[in-house]
C-alpha cells in the first residue's frame, strides 16, 4: 500500500483567501488524503529571538502574514468531501484550553469527522507574550492541560475538568466531535517524547534528512517499548518544501529545495523511514495559487510514478 500523501494550505501573504478552497478542493481531485495548516501568530520586528530559539537565525519573510489554521481548514472542510483536516502544528499553549476543543469538536463536527488535531508547545517569546494566555516558562504544563481538556470536553456528558486554568464543574458540551479526533505532537526531546508516548495517539516529526529522521523513529519506538506502550503510534513526517521552477544547482541544496524532481527525490528517501504519511509543504516558491495547484499536481504524479 502506497504512503497517504498530505499538502500544506496557502497561508502565508502572497495568497489570497480565496485561494485555500479552490486549493483544497484541487487538491482532493489530485488524490492527495489530507490538507494541513500551520500557526505563526505575529512576526516580532526587531526580532526578540532567533527563529526556534536559535541565536541569530533569521526568521524567514514569509512569516510576516500567516493565515490563522481553524479558519483556514474550515474553509478548506467547506470544500471538500473525503480529505482529513489538520493542524502541522497549532501551538496549542497559545489559546485559552476549553476554546481550543470546542472549536476542535466543532470543526470536526461539521466536517464528518476528518479533523487531526496536531499540537507543539512553541519556541516563541513574543507569541506567548501575546497570547497572554500561560508563560513561556510553563508551556510543556500547558500543552498538558490542552491535551486533558480536549479529552475531557470530546468525551461523554456531563463534562468535568479541575485543572490549572480550567475547571468546569458539570456541563453539557457540544457539539461533540463525529468520532475520537487524534492528537498528534511534535518535538523530539526526552521530556517531548514521553509525553507522546504516554499520553497522544501520534507524531509529526520535521523531516530533518532521512537518517536523522530515521533514528529519532527509532528512538520513539523503543521508548514506547520501554513505558509500555502497546497501542500503535500514528505518524504524519512534515516536509518544508523551497519550489525552484528549475533544478537547484548549488552543492548547498537545502533538503526539499529545488524543482518537482529533486523535492520528490527527498521524499523518496524519507518514504523508506516507514511512515504512514509525509506532508508535503509547496506554498514557499509558488508565486500563486495557480503555480501552486500546478506544483501539487506536478509533485504527486511524480512520487506515485516512484511508488511513493
């Protein structure tokens, strides 16, 4: 059986808002099994940090206007009939918890049940700061929280939570989502990794090169081996494309940069790993929605040629 094939929505400014449901709608006539958005709030400018925390890296431009996810996929569920929906990743401390799982369990509600929902603790100061919603310091007991209270507002009435910031007392909540929605993390320390383990139904790993990728699989797994995981883990690799209209010819080709070939030449490589599933970002290089579809069509007829 073949890899399910993902793609990454237009988000960032050079589209339009109209381009995300004639992008998905294209995308699910292509054959691709499921669209993803991802979250960046604000870009801080002078910048406080560096891009994940890295001193001196440089955030990238296209950062500086990044469509809000839920309403991205929502507009993208209008759309579509058969395409899963996810988040690669919403920052989940972010958002006030009971907010985050109705809206969730409703998204998934009007959608027939198709919703993902992929979650990461986030790197950013000026987010968490903007946000206001728990401090940076304390985000691995956020993320914690999300996670127990989307469980608890997801399952049977009534719904009770006594948690950090959220304490619901007995309540009716709904809707309720069409079917159990999977949570997915991100990250790849230790602390991150238990978590997973213990406690969410899946990975999203960032391709990182098909060897490193491939330990950190590994790793996982003898982790679960380890707490006494039996349950299988869920995994959705996220790959960050740079589309070139012609090969990149420079010997400092980044992994997943270049024209359809080579983007689908780094995924061969990583389809090996053994994953359920890549991700495939295109909207950094397209100039628009057009070159976009015509990118994502290019890019799927050519990894299914390869057996992807």
């Amino acid at each position: 059986m073949a890899i399910a094939l993902g793609l990454g929505l237009p988000q960032n400014r050079q589209y339009a808002g109209k381009d995300v449901p004639e992008v998905a709608r294209t995308a699910e006539q292509i054959g691709y099994q499921s669209l993803w958005a991802y979250e960046r709030t604000l870009f801080p400018e002078p910048a406080t940090q560096g891009l994940f925390g890295i001193p001196g890296l440089a955030w990238p431009d296209y950062y500086r206007s990044v469509a809000e996810p839920l309403i991205t996929l929502s507009l993208a569920a209008a759309v579509t009939e058969r395409v899963r929906l996810g988040t690669s990743v919403l920052v989940a401390p972010l958002h006030p918890p009971f907010h985050l799982a109705k809206s969730l369990a409703t998204l998934d509600a009007a959608s027939g049940g198709r919703v993902v929902a992929g979650f990461g603790s986030g790197w950013s100061l000026d987010e968490y700061a903007a946000a206001g919603v728990w401090p940076y310091e304390e985000r691995g007991k956020a993320l914690d929280e999300v996670i127990n209270v989307c469980r608890a507002v997801w399952g049977p009435d009534p719904v009770t939570y006594d948690g950090e910031t959220t304490r619901i007392a007995s309540a009716v909540v709904g809707p309720k989502p069409a079917r159990p929605i999977p949570i997915l993390l991100a990250g790849g320390n230790k602390q991150a990794q238990r978590r997973l383990v213990d406690h969410a139904d899946g990975w999203l790993p960032l391709a990182m090169g098909a060897e490193q990728t491939a330990a950190q699989w590994r790793d996982l797994r003898e982790l679960a081996a380890e707490r006494g995981r039996t349950r299988p883990i869920q995994t959705v690799l996220r790959a960050n494309a740079d589309y070139t209209p012609k090969p990149y010819e420079g010997l400092d080709r980044a992994l997943f940069q270049g024209n359809t070939e080579q983007i689908v030449e780094d995924l061969a490589a990583h389809a090996e790993i053994g994953f359920e599933e890549i991700l495939i970002d295109l909207q950094v290089g397209p100039r628009d929605a057009q070159e976009f579809k015509d990118v994502a069509a290019e890019v799927y007829e050519k990894a299914r040629a390869t057996g992807i």
